[in-house]
C-alpha cells in the first residue's frame, strides 16, 4: 500500500501538485490535495488499468480540490460577506447612487512580451489572493477550476442567485484590482 | 433602461447562466451605448484569458514540485492510516 503510494508520489506527485497549485493557488492547500487524492486512490481500488495512473489520480484530485475550497468556504465567518440581498451597498465603491460606474472601466493593457506576461500573471496571482475568503473560495472553483454551477450550489449550500452574487463581487473586486496594480507597457 | 450597475450584473452573470431574451436585448442596447460597460465586459474576458494562462504556465513549470517534506508527510499519514 505505502509501495504503491510511493510509485505514484515519484512519477506523479510533482504533476498532481502543479495542477492542485493551479486551481487552490495555495501551496499548503495543494498539498493537502495531493495527500487526500492519495488517501481516497488506496481506499477505493478503482484503478482499472485501461486509463493510465495519472489519468485516473488527477481525476480523484479533481473531486478532492472542490472538496477542500467548500471546507475553505465553510470555515468563514459569514460576516465575510455581509448580506447578500439585492439592495445591499456593497457595490457603493462602483457605483453611485443612480447605477453609474465611479471609475469607468478601461480594458487592461494585456502583455506583449514574456517578462511582462510573467509581472502580469504574478499581479493576477496576488490579487486572486487578496479576495475575501469566501469569494475566493467560489471564484476559485468557478472561475479557474471551472466547476459547474450547480455543483457549486450544491457543494457549498448555496441558492443559484447567492452564488452569482458573490461571483459578481468577487470578479468586480478582481478587476479592480487588477486596474490599480497592473499599469502595462 | 438599464443602469451600468444593472448591466454588469448582467454580464456577469451571462458567464454562470443563460440569459433570458429581454436581459440579452437590454444588455446589448445598454452595450451598444456605454463604453465603460463594454470595457467591464472586455475586462472579464481578459480576466478569464488571464486565468488560462496562469494555470497552464503553473502546470508546466517543472521548477514547481512536491516538496520532500511534503512527500515524507504523506508517507507518514498513509501508513498511520488503517
């Protein structure tokens, strides 16, 4: 068992945590993914042979990554988000009182070199980790593991408007920040 | 009408859910006039971009590896695991 487990850590450990990386871009977080992908590949003997190892790991580490962002979004005080109905003034930093933009929107200037796609990626990086906990935790499934949103609803017990709600924040704020930290060429 | 509040909302939300045909006619005509709007919509789009690549670039960054450490805990917890 502990062989086994051995065998798939050499040959695909590195890569099982690069994609956890990916998507919870979160080091201690992917590592907890890769150890739960290994708890639940020696329980469940499923292994068939006719996809290969790391086929059929990174498909348990698909399930464990959803598993491990609804325990993110859980363990938040819900005062992370104050009330989610629709008259609420948590967009008041958008927009004033009759629904108009306070800082227009202006599209990014997107890199056109490798050095500056690397210090545009890093700023991306940066200010998917300053969102409040709970919006990162659904922006992370929907937007970057590309969750469906009905799983999403399900996983975290949410209705269908509350997550779009909290979607929408969360991409207002990332944009935003994104506007103030990336200036471009 | 739609305000340019309303109307990101709806572009938003056109990424979660389909939108109904009056949403899709009123976003498109608020879209047709509003610049900032179209630029919000662009924005999200980039974001989105954005995001592709940051995953990608992470996934083939061979530099990127499980931690000894981390293997070694691994280890630690399976076997401990009956």
């Amino acid at each position: 068992m502990v062989d086994n487990v051995n065998n798939w850590l050499n040959d695909h450990g590195d890569y099982l945590y690069r994609f956890a990386l990916a998507r919870l871009r979160d080091p201690h977080l992917a590592e907890d993914a890769v150890q739960e992908t290994m708890l639940a590949a020696i329980k469940s003997n499923s292994f068939k042979g006719d996809s290969s190892a790391r086929t059929w790991l990174t498909g348990i580490l698909k399930h464990k990554i959803i598993d491990l962002q609804r325990k993110q979004f859980r363990e938040q005080p819900i005062s992370d988000l104050i009330d989610l109905d629709a008259s609420d003034t948590s967009m008041d930093d958008f927009f004033d009182q009759s629904g108009h933009w306070l800082d227009k929107p202006q599209t990014f200037n997107m890199p056109d070199n490798t050095l500056e796609q690397k210090q545009f990626l890093g700023v991306l990086d940066t200010c998917m980790n300053k969102l409040p906990k709970k919006l990162k935790a659904i922006f992370m499934l929907r937007d970057v593991h590309e969750t469906d949103n009905e799983i999403i609803c399900k996983e975290l017990d949410i209705t269908a408007t509350n997550a779009w709600v909290m979607l929408y924040r969360a991409r207002m704020g990332l944009r935003k920040c994104l506007e103030l930290n990336w200036t471009g060429a | 009408m739609l305000t340019c509040k309303q109307a990101s909302q709806l572009v938003s939300q056109s990424l979660d859910r389909p939108l109904s045909w009056r949403e899709l006619v009123q976003l498109r005509f608020h879209l047709l006039i509003c610049n900032a709007c179209r630029h919000f919509k662009q924005q999200l789009n980039q974001l989105l971009i954005a995001i592709e690549q940051l995953k990608n670039e992470t996934v083939l960054d061979q530099t990127i590896q499980l931690s000894t450490d981390a293997k070694t805990k691994i280890l630690q917890v399976i076997e401990s695991n009956p």
